[in-house]
C-alpha cells in the first residue's frame, strides 16, 4: 500500500500519491468510473481536481455518492476577484455533488498582478476566507507552475498562511540552481509552518515537439518506460513529507501507483542522468525561455 502522512496541519492522513483528476477530464462516464476503482485498489484517498479540469468535476459526483466520506477532496478555482471566485466555487460544488471540499486552491496564483488582484481587496481570496467561515471549504491552498513558482509561495505565505502549495518537482527542475534554492526556501518554510507540499511533473520527459508521433493525452510528453518511471516516482516519494499528484494522463496510472507501492529507495544521481541522457528529459520550464504551460 501507498505511504500515509498528515496533510499539513489539516487532521488529515493522506496517501503521499494524490489522484491528480485532470486525468478525468477528457473521459466518458464509464471509463471514468475504471479510474476510480483504480485508486481505490491501491488505497488512494485524496482527490485534487480543478473548475478548469473539463469534466472531470461531473465524471467525480456518482463517485463521491458513495465515496465522499473516504477521501479528501480539492479542486482549484482561477479566478482572482471574490464575486467570480465565489461563483466558480459554487459551480463547482454542484458539479461534484457535495456540500463542502476539503480544500479550494488559488489554481496557478504566480503572475503578479493577479496575485495582486487575488490577494487584495475584493480579491478571490477574501471570497474564498468566507466561503471557509461558512463551511463550504475547510482549507484554502495555492497551485502553480513555471520556475517563479516556489518563490511566489513563499511570499504567498508570508501573507496568507495557507494549508497547502503545489509546485514542480523533479530530476531535471532540480538540476537548474534558481529554481533548486527557490524549492528549498519553500520546503524549509513549509516544514516550519506546517504547510502540505504538493508536487507536480514527476514523470514529465519535455515538451513536445513538431513531429511526435506518440499519442497526446497530456501538455506535456511523459516518460513511460517501466524503469526510469519508477525511479522517477521514488526520486520525489524519497523525500520525505513531498507529496506526488498523479499525471494527467490516465494511462500512466497503474505504473504510478504500482511504483509508489513498492519499497522506496532514492536513485542515484548517475543514473537519474542515464535517465536524462538515454529518455532524453528535460525540464518543462526554464527562466526566460519557457515558463508557462
């Protein structure tokens, strides 16, 4: 079975793999559905999703019917003013079925004017506060992406002091030294604070490219070998207190669930590099020449 910790400071033990249901977005009801018991199987039981996730809202409620208990639940909005922010948030609980989530997060909060915007008077995060004080969310947390991410965290904390932030995190991020010292500002702060770090891209190869052939069920191209996906898992699982939210590529699901239950063990950096040179990864984000998705 997968590893449990708590969630941050919310109460909650949750598996260190999160279902990432963007994965669900594209889906018809009953493949939905097979996802699902899928997790199920291996234990999961937080769900983070998005208003911006397509369908994957409505593929979750006949889910949750009868699930709703057994999981910790997040979806995101993206607005940045309170009124839009609340109603994005309303639709949201319709669309799943349920009265509360667990966690509403600022969905991507790191261009600064709409952190500006979100964080200020009238901003989102002054609707979502209220939505909190009447029990329609029990926790508010932040997302992003690019390699300005984890530093907008932090200053993100500094005012506001969320339940959770999500970020990249892999081999080939790591490997680039702005963005490795902005991470680690962020753990530290999130290890002192109590904060749950959530991380994305595990298994992310590079962008694609003009003439890729392989099916796209993703932004980016993911690595599928059997191997470097599982040192790619364990490379994030292994260190402790991160979080892994799954792809968005429902088809690399079972191999990330199956090498997050296997014993973890940290790869070597010499062989993340073999990985590197031999699947051809490379980061998805690099300052001044690709930061956004």
């Amino acid at each position: 079975m997968i590893e449990r910790i708590p969630f941050g400071n919310t109460g909650h033990e949750s598996t260190r793999v999160l279902f990432g249901a963007a994965a669900l977005g594209g889906m018809k009801q009953d493949r939905a559905d097979r996802t699902l018991e899928l997790i199920v199987r291996y234990g999961v039981n937080h769900i983070d999703t998005a208003a911006s996730y397509g369908d994957s809202e409505l593929r979750l409620a006949p889910f949750l019917e009868d699930h709703r208990k057994e999981f910790f639940l997040a979806t995101k909005t993206g607005e940045r003013t309170a009124d839009k922010a609340r109603a994005q948030l309303e639709r949201s609980l319709t669309r799943l079925g349920v009265e509360q989530v667990d966690l509403i997060q600022m969905h991507n909060l790191v261009d600064e004017g709409e952190w500006q915007t979100a964080m200020g008077p009238g901003g989102a995060l002054e609707a979502l506060i209220k939505a909190r004080n009447e029990g329609l969310t029990r926790f508010i947390g932040v997302t992003g992406h690019g390699t300005r991410v984890a530093a907008m965290h932090v200053k993100s904390l500094e005012r506001f002091p969320f339940a959770s932030v999500l970020a990249p995190y892999n081999f080939s991020m790591m490997a680039q030294p702005d963005y490795a010292a902005d991470f680690e500002a962020l753990a530290k702060l999130c290890r002192e604070r109590n904060v749950a770090l959530q991380t994305i891209k595990s298994v992310a190869r590079r962008r694609w490219q003009e003439g890729d052939e392989e099916k796209r069920f993703s932004w980016y191209m993911p690595i599928r070998s059997t191997a470097p996906l599982t040192r790619a898992v364990h490379y994030v699982l292994s260190r402790p207190g991160l979080f892994l939210n799954s792809s968005s590529d429902a088809t690399l699901l079972p191999a990330i669930l199956e090498a997050a239950s296997k014993p973890i063990t940290t790869p070597p950096a010499q062989i993340m590099q073999e990985d590197q040179r031999a699947e051809g990864i490379e980061p998805l984000f690099v300052r001044g020449v690709s930061d956004s998705i």
